[in-house]
C-alpha cells in the first residue's frame, strides 16, 4: 500500500491540461478544442481517483503515457459507434438485448427511402390537408385482423398504460392472479396499473381462477376486467383459468370493456408452418375482446411498436387521450410497420420474406450444412470443433416453454478458458455472440445466416 506521499508524488507528475489539449495525437480526432479540454479535464480526475484510491499501480515517469492513453481510448470510443452489428449465435431469435426481431428487406428500404428526407406522415395528399400519421397501419390492422380500428405507440407496456389510463383511471380493473406477471427488466403489471391510475382488483389464486370469481368482483367503480397472456411462464398441474370466450358475455352485460394484453401476440396462426401455438390477435376479437394489444418486434417481426386494436369506440376514446402523442411513434416506426404488414397480405409466402418467421423455419439439415461449413474450414489451433444438437428459443417472453431444433457448433479451449474465447470473438467486429456452458463455447446456427459463416471462420481462425 502506498503513502500519501508517494500518492503526491504521482499526482504532481500528471500533465496541465494545456499541454495535453496541444498533443497532436488528439488533434487527430474530429472532436472540437472545447469539448477535447472537457474530456481532458475529466479523464485528469478520474486518473485522480484511481490513484487515490489505489487502483492503479504507477510511476511518476509513466503517468503522462497512461493519461495518454486513457484520453485516447476515451476519443475513440466517443467517435466511433458504440450500437454496431453483431452475429447472434445465441439461438435466441428475438433476442431483447441484440435487438429483438431484424428486419424484413421491405422494411429496411422503406426506412431507407424515408430517412433521408421529407414524407407524407401527418399530410394527405389527395387534400393537401392535414392527416393522421398512423392511418395507412391502420388500414392493414383492419384488414389483417377484423379490427375496428387501431392504433400504434412505442411499445406494447406502453399499449397497456395507455388503455388503462384512458379507460379506467381512479376506477377498478380486475385481473386474475395468476396473470399479473413481470416482464422483462423487471416490470410488473401490477405497477403498470398503478401508474395509469387504475386500482388493480385481484382474483383467484396463483393456480385457479373461476368465472365466479369475476363475477363477483364487478362492482359500481369497475372500469375493465383485463386478461393477460402469461407470455414468459407458464402455470401448470392442478390449475384453472377463463377463457375469452367465457368472460365476454360477462362483460357485455356489465357494459364494461374487456382488454386482452397477447404479449408478444401474432397475424398468423404458426402451426401452419408446424411450429408451436402463440396467441393470434385476429382470434382474440373474434372470440369476444374488445381490445387486444401486442407487440410488434417479437413474433410478428417488425420494429418495436405496441399494436392496440379493437372496438372504434374505445379506439376513438383512447386516440384522443393527452399521452397518445407523449407514446407516438415516429416516421421511421410506421415506415417499417407498414412494409411489414403488407406482407402477411401473402401469409403463405412470409418464410421467405419475413426473417423472424424464416429463422424459425429454416430446417435442421440447412443449420447443420452451415455449422460443417464452420467446423470444415477451421485452421486453428485455440479450439477444438465439432457439430452438436442444440434448441433454440424464440425468446422476448414469446413460445417460453417450447424449444426449437436447432444446431450448434461446440468449441472446446485448448489454450484459452471459454470465457476468454467468448470475450474475444465479442471483441471480433463485428462481435460475435455465443453462450458459454460447461466450460465451451456454443454458436447456435438457428439465428446464423448463411452470410455470416465467413466472418465466423475468420474470427475462430484468429484465436
């Protein structure tokens, strides 16, 4: 442990600031001589922490070349883009922290066409007249699921928010037990009501739930009885819940709206392509919703947005509510909608266009081609490769109990621990992210398009 002097010492060998501000390799960053001086100014301080509070191990004649190097490595980061593209080889295929669903071709040109300048968002042009910016959505939403009217915001916990503040602010909402669930980064439904303003009414257990039970806690403040689509965990065993179709009549005769939150939700039924159920908005509303939401990144494929459709008097109700424009979504949002709805207008060809749907149904033989790709062309020596059976998952809390057949390839360290292999091909560009299990490396090639496999190799033949 060093002394304060020997801490003084190193402290009077740091540079003035002035010198550091005129060190031509700084002048080689495109960053202006103001903000250049502010980050100087706070890497001296947290230099002077480190030092203080003994983290770093240093001479006085080495204190300006490590200064020198944090500043730089600070510059480079500040301009260099910190939201790259990386290969998912998760297995995950809307996975939330690498972005959730990618995109459609259709979608990326649409955003494309529309980012670089002006668009018809708010304006008709028939009429030359003002219009509304979700008005061609809506149209598809109408076609796509038999719904009244729709409506878009930024994401589905926001759809949820919204419909509850509209409709039952400082009144009652009824929810079964059992589906007041948590998504991800620790959201709990319960606190989303509480933040609309809406008093939750809990019924049930955990397990059980009966109509009953909704029957009995109708009262005079009851504002909506929400369902809501366990969409990351399922209760099962001795267990009873309601279904749509049950509590529609109920609420009919009450004259109070019942809101089905899908989660995830989906156009189209997926066991058309023998894949496992997920709820299918279009289904809700025929069996008695009269408001759905959903989410527009997960399972229908698009950017992230919160679908609301239903009844066109609630719809009207919620579109004119103050926060519609606080939750709205932008031009880009709706151009990347818009594309990706109009290709369930062909639902029998969305394999082929739709990447989230293609990813789910690529078949095995096709994952194991690309991992013996992978494992034929490998020359180094870091790891040893070969091609296992792996599962894949749809992930963002959509299919939570079904696995996915997929294939990966295993890499087992011969120099390095698999953490370090892991770190390192997160540091290849672009990064390449796997998952570490039983002290290997997994590459799952469901979420692995065949385009990436040479970037693959080369950054395995690197180690």
């Amino acid at each position: 442990m060093k002394s304060r002097a020997e801490h003084e010492v190193v402290l009077r060998a740091i540079p003035p600031v002035k010198e550091l501000l005129d060190h031509p390799l700084f002048q080689l960053f495109p960053v202006s001589r103001p903000f250049l001086k502010r980050i100087i100014q706070q890497e001296i301080e947290r230099f002077r922490q480190q030092v203080v509070q003994q983290q770093l191990a240093i001479t006085p004649e080495s204190v300006a070349r490590r200064l020198q190097e944090q500043i730089t490595n600070r510059l480079r980061r500040l301009v260099s883009a910190q939201l790259t593209r990386v290969i998912n080889a998760t297995g995950i295929i809307a996975h939330t922290n690498l972005g959730r669903a990618p995109l459609a071709p259709a979608a990326i040109e649409a955003i494309r066409q529309l980012a670089g300048g002006y668009c018809n968002l708010e304006f008709q042009l028939a009429s030359g007249g003002r219009g509304r910016r979700e008005s061609n959505v809506e149209t598809l939403l109408q076609l796509l699921t038999g719904a009244e009217a729709a409506l878009v915001v930024n994401n589905n916990a926001a759809a949820v928010l919204l419909v509850l503040h509209a409709l039952a602010r400082r009144r009652e909402v009824i929810v079964s037990r059992g589906e007041l669930v948590e998504i991800g980064g620790s959201f709990r439904l319960p606190e989303v009501l509480q933040t609309s303003g809406a008093r939750l009414v809990e019924i049930g257990t955990t397990n059980k739930t009966r109509l009953d039970d909704y029957r009995k806690a109708i009262g005079p403040r009851t504002a909506a009885i929400l369902k809501v689509h366990p969409s990351n965990y399922r209760v099962v065993g001795f267990t009873q819940s309601v279904a749509i179709q049950e509590l529609s009549p109920l609420c009919r005769n009450h004259g109070i709206p019942l809101i089905y939150d899908l989660g995830s939700g989906a156009l189209v039924d997926l066991q058309q392509w023998q894949l496992p159920a997920e709820p299918v908005a279009s289904r809700a509303l025929q069996d008695g919703a009269d408001i759905v939401t959903f989410s527009g990144d997960k399972v229908l494929g698009g950017p992230q947005a919160g679908i609301i459709i239903g009844k066109k008097a609630y719809l009207d109700k919620i579109r004119r509510h103050p926060l519609t424009r606080a939750l709205r979504c932008d031009k880009l949002t709706y151009a990347a909608l818009e594309a990706t709805l109009r290709l369930y207008l062909q639902p029998e060809s969305l394999p082929q266009h739709l990447p989230v749907l293609h990813l789910l149904t690529t078949p095995v033989e096709h994952l194991r081609q690309r991992a013996q790709t992978i494992v034929d062309t490998l020359t180094t020596r870091a790891v040893q490769a070969r091609i296992v059976p792996s599962t894949a998952q749809m992930g963002s809390g959509a299919l939570p109990l079904e696995t996915i057949p997929s294939i990966a390839v295993e890499l087992t360290p011969r120099k390095f621990s698999a953490a370090t292999i892991a770190r390192k091909l997160r540091q290849n560009s672009p990064p390449i992210i796997g998952y570490v299990q039983d002290e290997k490396v997994f590459l799952d090639m469901r979420t692995v398009d065949a385009s990436e496999l040479a970037e693959i190799i080369k950054a395995i033949n690197r180690l």
